[in-house]
C-alpha cells in the first residue's frame, strides 16, 4: 500500500477530528456560560433561585469536567455500514457530540449505537463493512488501523473504502508500556464487550487467566454503568477496591481518560474512611489477622469493661452508703450492651447508673425528696460525672484495637477462639508496630479488624443542634452555601464527602479486583460498603494468596447474599508473548497449580532467559536489567523476594547505566505509585506489589525465595512470571 494513499486516509480522518474538537470548544463555551447564568440565578433573592442555581450550575460543572477528560484521543473509531443501512460514516468517540443542527457528530462508546464497534466480527459483521481505529496523540491524528468485516458487501467499495494496516489490537498489544494503565476502549474485544454491557444490577462476576484483560474491562463496565443510569451511581458512589496502592495509581488514569470522575479509588489499605495503611504484615501474620476466627475476638473485645477503667463507685448519699462494686456493674455493662451498640448507649449510661443506685437508698431522708431530686444531686457531683465518663466513655476503634497488645487482656478474649501460637504472632506485630501516641502503626491487615470494630462500637449519637458549639454550627451552614457541584468537583475526581459513620459507608455499585487476594475478614470490610449495591468482582483462582480459600468463599458469599450472579469467562490472553506465557504455564503445571490458562494470541521468537547458579547476584542482576532497558521502550520490573528488597533498591542507586535514563529512572515499591508516567523505567518490587501490573520486560531475582516466603509463593511466582509482555529473565 502506497504511502500517499495513508496520508490521504490520514489527512481526511484530521479533517473529521478538527470539526469534533471545534465543537468540543462550543460545548464547553455553552457549559460555562450555562454555569456562569446558574450562578447569577442564586442572586434572585428567594429560595426558587437557589434551587435552579444549584441544578444548573451542577449539571454545567459536570459536563465540563466530562468535555475536560475527552480531549486525549477523543475520536477513535469509524464504523461504515451497507449502504442501505447507513450511508454515512459512524464516528465512535469517548463522548457524544451533537452539531449545531442537533445532528450526532460523534457516539458515545458506551451508547447502544455503538456496541456493534465490539461486537461485530468477520463471522458476523452485523452490517459492518470496515471497522477503523484511528491513533492520536491529542488532536493530531497519527495513523488508522482497518479491519475488513464484511467482503461480500466491499466488492465495488475498493476505492471508497481503503484497507489500512494490520489491524488495531495488535498494534495496542505492541505499545510499550509505561507506569500506569491505558484505557482499552478503541480495541475491546467481542469477549470483553459481553461483560462490560452486563445487566446492572446484581453481581458481576469476571474470571479468566493472566492477561485476559479483567481489570480493564472491570473499568470500562464502570463507565459503563455511569452512562446508563447516571442518576443512580453518581448519587449513590462508585467504589473501586484494588490490592495496593501502586495498583491504584496504576489503574488511576482510565476512568478519567473515558469522561468518568465520580468513582473512589481505594487501596485495602484505604477502604475505611480516614485510615491510610500501606505496610503488609508477615504472611503467618496475616494468616492468622485474615481469618474468620477474628469476628469473635473482636466482638468479644468491644463488649470488654475499658482497660484501666473503675470497678468500683461508692457515694455516700444522705443517711446512705451506695456502692456500685464489679458485679453490679458487669451485669450493667451487659444490660446495656443487649440494646445495641456500645457507643449508641451513651446517653442510656447515666441513667442506667441512677436507677441502680436509687433502688440501694432506703432511708426515709434519702427518699422524702423523692427520685428526681436525687438525679439532680448525682448529676450535680463531680465524683458521679467523672465515674460516668470513666466507666463507660465514648470510644473509637483505634483505641479498642490498642487493648489488644496487653497478653493478658488478649488470652481473656482470645481464649477458645485463637491459638496461643497465633496470640504470640498478633502481639508481637502489634508491640513491633506502636505509633509514637501508642496506638497501633496500623499494616493492611490491620485496616479490617479496624472496620470490624466500628462496627460492634456503633457511632455516637448525633448531638442535638443546641448543644453544639458555634464554630461547629458556623461550618455547617458555610457547607450548606456550597452547590452540589461544588461539593462534587473541589476536590477532584472521585471525591466523596469524609466520614467515619458506618451508616455513611454503603456505595451504589462496588468493584473489586484481585478479588482471589481478599481475605474473611476483607470480605467483611468491603461488603458493608455493598449491601444494597450492584457488584462487579475480578479475579483468577490460581492467583490467590490467601491459604484457605474455602473460609475466603465462604466470606464472599455472605458479603453477596441474595444477588443474583452473572459469570464471564475471559480466554485470551493479550499481554504475554506466546512464549513468556508457556513458560509461566509450564511453570504452573510442574508445582500443580489449577491455573485458568488462556490462549496468548501474539509472538515475538523471544524466550525467557533462565540464568541458574549465579555466584555474582548483583553483577548478573545489573546485566540482566540494563540488557532489557536496553531492548524495551517502556518500564522494566525488577521482582525480588521481601528480605532482598532494600538490598536491590541499594545496588540500583550506584549503577551509572540506569541514571541516564531520567532523574527518576529507579524507584522502589513504596514510590512506585507516585511518580508520573513515564519518568522511571525501572522499578523494584515484590512478588505481592506486582499484583495487577504489567511491565515490558521483568528479571526475578531469586525465584525459589519468593516461592518459599509463604504458604502461597508458588501462586505468587506464577502471577510474577506472567507480568512480563515482552521479556522475561530470572536469576537463581
């Protein structure tokens, strides 16, 4: 094919995508004035204008922030139809646009017009002629990519209809990768497009082997589902659970790149509001901090007296001695607990208090005054109100989790419920990671106890509107000037008003990757946040690190009760070359893994380089990483057991040969998250962290010690021999 007939196709496609970003330009000009008219209407003196301010500013500041995000790449499709279908040119695009006479210019990919841009095949092009990619880079179109679907009805269209190119996933499947997760929507799959159009409610559920593209088609059905009922997702909240935070800016970059902002994007670590946690505990730690066995230590240690708190009150109350001693008050702590949540009962405590202590006054001065009068004596002594708030004071779950590191306290409740082989091993994590103000240096595991906790507290009862203090009132009535789309976009995408309310945590519709990882008591965690919502869950069986994943499906299944299930299988394994991808299997079949095994679609003649009895670890390491950086465009893995990790960080600093990649060219797990795309190459990271992450070549150093850090290391290698799509080197 000539050179001048692309450039033609090229420049014809240029012309199209010019005439969309103009009207892009006029449709956010129309937002803007739409917003700025909004704003004026709060000026009209009387609550009508407020509510039309509020209603056309937010619609205004929504459709800007959706015309913000569809300017990279915002054409990339072209459908042309049997002319007896549709005589014109079908544009597909991350948005839809109208022109000036309300004709449509550009279709929204996830809009029913466009679904026959996935579904069509050559087996069954329903309509379809040619199916065009285009590749841009901003505005400027730089190339297309055909695909010819239906022959019979082309015959006569030669001329008309040029095929250009090898076709557009292949040419996506060569792309180099950088440090996060591209959207995928030019060249979704007929597969993929199944599960991203799926009924919305219920549970979705998308399994398949490495590769197949699960997350990224997770994300596009997120989109997806904000397109369709927009009301319900936006209101309600997206949630989209990952396993770390270097996973979560990896993936960070799709939904915005496809219009969407109103998602929450959390780590494990990050699920509960307020509560950051990045460190994992030692996989025998973990074990134990994951299992189901923790809801009863927990709910037994929200129903303990407080640590430290008085067992005793003795008040001498005209002719008599009231004495509450330690059984009075374990039968009241236990009164009180059996009507609900420990902190609910706040203000039944003093009164539960009062009316123990008037059934002990018998003198005839102590009653001639009679029990109000007595309320108002207690409720006047300091001694009363002091032993009230130390008895049973408002508590949060942090605290709570604190008591846990006494042995003595942790052998009570623990007893019958956790080993003392695994009472040893919890306290010896929680008394190795004590934060300077004595609570618990919270690890990943540590976030669900936390949320479990909440939970068997309860919130504290609201406070009645005159008993708060005017600063408080003061912000309260400032957030209610604020407009709904204020609120929305001040605080970026995804952004939800803070809270630590467990009657808060609910979302419309939650999304859960690597979901094989989760544990019992992460099952728990995240299904509070999904009562009453719609599900979409990701995940391969044979990933899994988690040791018992009967008590894991068990959890899982009672976070899901009662919603109907829809299963996808993915077959394809996209990332892989064929023969990265047949060592990992082969792999898997020789330490008996029952591994889902997709069918990798492309080849590059490379294998994997096995490099077996190393004297210099750190010499052939180096090797091994400049030769790939050397030979690959994007990023580059290093794979290292836990107990190596700093050592490798280390050597990376001293070699000259990386620096001149880019300032940042060397980054550790722990950063690995928060620098831009694109700036370091290569990154050191353990079997764990790469979970969900793909690079363009990746050299695991020590294979058989990550195998051998836990009980699930051999799943854990497969998931790291399989990161890699284009070279792969490890090191024994």
């Amino acid at each position: 094919m000539s050179e001048e007939l692309v450039e033609q196709e090229i420049a014809r496609e240029q012309a199209f995508v010019d005439r969309v970003y103009v009207q892009l330009e006029k449709s956010a000009k129309s937002a803007q004035a739409l917003a700025k008219e909004g704003h004026a209407r709060g000026g009209l003196g009387h609550e009508g204008g407020l509510v039309e301010r509020d209603a056309m500013v937010f619609q205004a500041a929504r459709r800007i922030a959706q015309l913000d995000a569809a300017h990279e790449g915002l054409v990339f499709g072209r459908l042309d139809l049997r002319p007896e279908v549709d005589g014109e040119p079908r544009y597909i695009g991350r948005i839809g646009l109208r022109d000036e006479d309300r004709d449509s210019l550009l279709i929204d990919w996830r809009a029913p017009a466009a679904a026959v841009f996935y579904q069509a095949t050559a087996a069954e092009p329903q309509n379809v002629v040619r199916r065009r990619v285009l590749r841009a880079r901003g505005r400027d179109v730089l190339g297309v990519e055909d695909e010819l679907l239906d022959a019979s009805a082309y015959e006569g269209r030669e001329t008309e209809l040029p095929i250009i190119g090898e076709g557009a996933l292949m040419a996506q499947l060569s792309r180099a990768r950088d440090r996060q997760m591209h959207s995928i929507v030019a060249t979704i799959q007929a597969e993929q497009d199944k599960a991203i159009r799926a009924p919305g409610r219920g549970v979705v559920s998308i399994s398949g082997g490495p590769g197949v593209g699960k997350t990224v088609v997770a994300l596009h059905r997120a989109a997806y589902l904000l397109y369709t009922d927009r009301r319900r997702y936006e209101a309600g909240g997206v949630l989209i659970v990952g396993p770390s935070g270097v996973f979560m800016t990896y993936i960070s970059r799709v939904l915005p790149s496809l219009g969407e902002t109103a998602v929450a994007l959390r780590s494990l670590g990050e699920v509960v509001d307020g509560v950051k946690a990045t460190r994992h505990d030692e996989p025998a730690v973990a074990a134990v901090k994951g299992s189901a066995r923790m809801t009863e230590l927990l709910r037994r240690t929200a129903r303990q007296q407080v640590p430290g708190s008085p067992g005793e009150f003795r008040i001498f109350y005209r002719d008599d001695v009231l004495t509450l001693d330690r059984n009075r008050l374990g039968n009241l702590r236990r009164q009180l607990m059996s009507q609900g949540r420990r902190n609910r009962q706040l203000p039944r405590v003093a009164n539960t208090l009062l009316d123990a202590l008037w059934r002990q006054v018998r003198s005839e001065r102590g009653r001639e005054r009679g029990k109000p009068a007595f309320e108002d004596d207690m409720l006047g002594d300091q001694r009363f109100l002091d032993f009230t708030a130390a008895w049973w004071p408002a508590l949060d779950a942090e605290t709570v989790l604190g008591w846990l590191r006494d042995p003595e306290f942790l052998a009570r409740v623990g007893d019958g419920v956790v080993s003392s082989e695994d009472q040893a091993l919890l306290l010896k994590s929680w008394s190795s990671h004590s934060g300077a103000n004595g609570r618990v240096d919270l690890s990943i595991q540590d976030v669900p106890l936390l949320d479990e906790l909440r939970y068997a507290l309860g919130d504290l009862p609201e406070q009645p509107a005159d008993e708060r203090d005017v600063d408080t009132e003061l912000n309260i009535n400032v957030q209610e000037l604020l407009t709904a789309s204020d609120r929305e976009f001040a605080s970026g995408p995804g952004w939800r008003p803070p809270t630590n309310r467990i009657e808060d945590d609910p979302f419309a519709h939650v999304l859960i990757d690597e979901a094989q990882d989760l544990t019992p008591m992460q099952w728990r965690m995240v299904g509070r946040r999904g009562r009453t919502a719609s599900w979409t869950i990701v995940g391969d069986p044979a990933q899994s690190s988690w040791p018992v994943p009967e008590e894991a499906a068990t959890a899982r299944a009672e976070a899901l009760e009662g919603k109907p299930v829809h299963e996808f299988h993915l077959g394809t394994n996209y990332r892989n070359s064929a023969e990265i991808y047949a060592f990992a299997a082969a792999y898997a079949g020789r330490v008996g893994l029952d591994a889902d095994l997709p069918t990798a679609v492309r080849s590059t003649g490379v294998e994997p380089e096995v490099l077996d009895g190393v004297a210099d670890l750190e010499a052939a390491t180096r090797t091994e990483v400049v030769r790939l950086a050397g030979q690959v465009a994007g990023t580059v893995g290093v794979v290292v057991p836990v107990a190596r990790r700093s050592e490798v960080n280390s050597w990376l600093a001293s070699w000259p040969e990386l620096a001149a990649d880019a300032p940042s060219a060397r980054a550790s797990a722990a950063d690995a998250g928060s620098t831009p795309s694109g700036e370091d190459r290569v990154v050191v990271l353990t079997g764990l962290d790469t979970k969900g992450l793909e690079f363009d070549g990746i050299v695991v150093v020590r294979p058989q010690e990550i195998e051998d850090e836990s009980p699930t290391g051999r799943a854990t290698l497969y998931v790291v021999l399989t990161r890699a799509t284009q070279l792969l080197t490890t090191i024994s």
